[in-house]
C-alpha cells in the first residue's frame, strides 16, 4: 500500500503520524510524497481552534476533490475527536475516520468495507517512528491529555486526562530517534512538567536524568511547562547536564488577577516573575518563552494594561500571542462580556509591537557572545541557518551561520554578531 500522509496542528500530533507511518512500513508499505501516486491518503488534524478547524476541512476536501477511483481516504486526530458522528454525513467522500493516536490500530487502515468511525482506539503504544521533517531535531511526546480545567481549553475534551507514557517506552523511542541520527530531542505533551502526576509524583526530573545518559543525545529540550511544574528539584535536575537546552516553555496566558481567576489559571503574576528571576539567576544565557491569549471575555483595557506592563517587566526572550476564540464547548465561549473583534485585533497590534522591541533588545545584548547552533540547513536565499540552545525549532528566529566546512546537522560554536528583530546571525569559529 502506498501512502500519502499530511499531519496539521502541533507537534505532539506530528509524533503519532510518525508512529503510524513507521508501523505501516514495518508491514511492507511504502510513504510517497505525490497524492496521485497513493492507494491511501491520510490526514491527522488539529481541531484545538477554530483555525485549526478550517484548515482541516480545507485539506480534507482539496484531497477529496483530487480523490481517483481506488483510492481511499482516512482521517484521523483531534476533528474525529471533536465531531464524531456527525463527520459521515458531512464527508462522504472520507472512506474512515479514526480518532488519536492512530499508530494503536494501524490495521484499520487496511478495512475496505463500509465506512466506519472509530472514536476510542486501544492498542499497543508504538516506540517507532519515521521522521517526516528535519533529520536533525525530533519531538517525543511523553503524555497524552491533560487534567487542567482552563477555561478556554478543549484539550481535555478531545485528548481526555492526562496519562503518561512509561518511562522505558520514552527512553526506547529516544533510542530509536538517536539511531536515525537525531542530534536533539524535544519533549512535548500538553504540559510536559507534569509528567508522572497520573501516577502519584511529577517525576521529569528522574525522567531528564535518564535521558541524557543516552551516549548518542547531543541536546534535550522541553515545551510546555506549567509554570507550577517548574519546581526546584526539576531546576536542579536541568543544571546537571550540558546537554539540557536552558529553554524555558512557560504559558502563561495573562497577567490580570482577574482574568487569569476566570481562566482557571492558578497561579499569579508576580509568581512569574519570581520563577522567571530564578531560572535568569542560574542561566543567564536561558531562553524564556511564553504564550498570551488577548481578548478574553471580560477583559477591560485595564487588565490589557496589566499584560502589557508584565511583559515590560519579564521581558521574555520569545512570545507567541492568540486571539482568544470562542471555543465551542468551552465555558469561556459561554461567558458574558465577549470582546469585540476589532478591539481584540487592535490589543493584538498593540502587544505584539511592544514584544517586538523586546526582542530586539534582547538579541542585540548576545551579540558579541559564542553559543552553539543546531545547523538545519539552507533557507530559499541559500543561507545556513540552524537555530541555538535559547532558539526552539519552528517557533523561534533562527540564527544563520557563515563558515568553512560546516555542513547541516552539524552543532557548531559561533560569535554572534548580527541581530534584528527576530534573528541572529553567528561566524563559526574555528
């Protein structure tokens, strides 16, 4: 069977599309990059926001519309999640919908019969993958879920609770990962500093400690870390290893009381910037990022003030912003004083101006400075660029190198000496 395979949303949806793809090989089929060339099209997607929700449907039905006679087309992830039953009707062009984690029942790929939904999928977990990006960095996903109730959120809806991977299945996937060639591994789950708490005890410190006893692991990093998962033994955990990236993934969401009480978000500003002033103490050179929703309902301009003013005081290395949307099923989509769009856009403006000089700012002050960058490889313009220890993969600037002898996938040392808003650029030193 050959397979035509597209992933959307995040990366932790990236890593069951890669399971599912190396068990289908293990049994003899073959991946191709051409949708005219497969006997099945698959597509895992992100149903999360509603963007995520009309970029699937839009994939869906371009393949649908190219669909020849013969050909099958599956879907998969968090929509089939999100809709069930009322997906058949909807696209009968779609031959089985199969809900996440589809690398559990990857024979259900091959069912020719009537077209069925599969919401609940058990199995065995996977620890192969088939990388489908770069070959230098890779994702690992450690948990599935989460046990959060924000407001706002539909993960535990589409996902369910939060349930770890086993500790070896973690460390065989790794291996497999380093086998391929992988230099960096990058820790994801909804909130990776809760791993272990199904189980009674946050234990990513342990789970780190294992990880990079592994001969072949150059860097590790980690994404999505609640704020209250950030502890002291996890910190001390991270400085015994060169090779833990000193990155810090801490979404915070706001920085009004208020809002974040009504956001279901435990935790308050000024705990931040205390947590933000310890990890600056220990790495100086660290990487912090965060992530901000504008316009939450009920949200005054006085509370926009006070996210404004937090992020002059914390000065994050890097900010992703979202405009809040009201999520279907969410109690923040059933809330009183919903913020109306033009207002949202123009606070979004406004942030994002302000983050910008941020990061300006703070690039220009690591100039002069050496750091080590992941080489990845050549942009459109032909320029190596890779990205460094405080720089994560595909959601950060990049820092562009120039050199002799250097080639992608090496890690190589450089001096900064260019910056502008977002970028680095480095000369490799000999």
């Amino acid at each position: 069977m050959k397979v035509y395979p597209v992933s959307l949303g995040c990366p932790k949806n990236r890593t069951d599309t890669e399971k599912l793809l190396a068990a289908l090989v293990k049994q003899g089929d073959q991946v191709v990059l051409d949708p005219a060339e497969a006997d099945l099209l698959l597509v895992n997607t992100c149903a999360f926001i509603r963007e995520a929700v009309e970029e699937s449907i839009d994939v869906i039905l371009e393949l649908a519309e190219g669909k020849r006679p013969g050909q099958r087309l599956v879907v998969c992830g968090c929509l089939v999640t999100r809709y069930g039953e009322e997906l058949l009707p909807e696209f009968p062009e779609v031959d089985l919908f199969l809900g996440i984690e589809p690398h559990r029942r990857p024979d259900l790929l091959r069912n020719q019969g009537q077209r069925r939904l599969y919401l609940k999928l058990e199995g065995p977990e996977f620890s192969e993958r088939l990388l489908t990006e770069s070959p230098f960095y890779a994702y690992l996903k450690v948990a599935e879920g989460c046990s959060h109730a924000c407001s706002f959120c539909l993960i535990p809806r589409l996902r369910g609770p939060l349930r770890s991977i086993p500790e070896e299945l973690i460390l065989a996937e790794a291996r497999n990962l380093l086998a391929q060639g992988v230099q960096e591994i990058i820790l994801v789950g909804q909130d990776v500093s809760a791993y272990g708490l199904d189980q009674g005890k946050r234990c990513l410190g342990a789970l780190i400690k294992r990880l990079v006893n592994l001969a072949e692991l150059r860097w590790l990093r980690m994404l999505y870390l609640n704020p209250q998962g950030v502890t002291e033994e996890l910190l001390d955990a991270m400085a015994e290893s060169e090779k833990i990236c000193p990155y810090f993934d801490l979404p915070v969401q706001h920085a009004s009381p208020k809002v974040l009480k009504v956001m279901r978000r435990p935790y308050q500003p000024e705990e931040i910037l205390g947590l933000i002033e310890m990890i600056r103490k220990r790495w100086p050179e660290a990487g912090i990022r965060t992530a901000v929703i504008v316009g939450f309902p009920g949200e005054t301009e006085e509370d926009f003030d006070l996210l404004l003013e937090f992020i002059k005081e914390a000065r994050f290395d890097h900010l992703g912003a979202f405009i809040f949307s009201p999520e279907e099923g969410t109690p923040a989509a059933r809330m009183p004083d919903q913020v109306p769009e033009e207002i949202k856009q123009e606070r979004f403006a406004r942030l994002m101006e302000l983050q910008q000089d941020i990061s300006r700012e703070k690039l220009r002050a690591r100039l002069g400075k050496e750091t080590e960058v992941l080489v990845e490889g050549l942009d459109e313009e032909g320029r190596l660029y890779g990205h460094a220890r405080f720089q994560a993969p595909e959601i950060d600037g990049v820092t562009f190198v120039s050199g002799e002898n250097v080639s992608p996938g090496n890690i190589v040392r450089v001096r900064l000496i260019e910056a502008d808003i977002y970028d680095l650029k480095g000369w490799v030193l000999g």
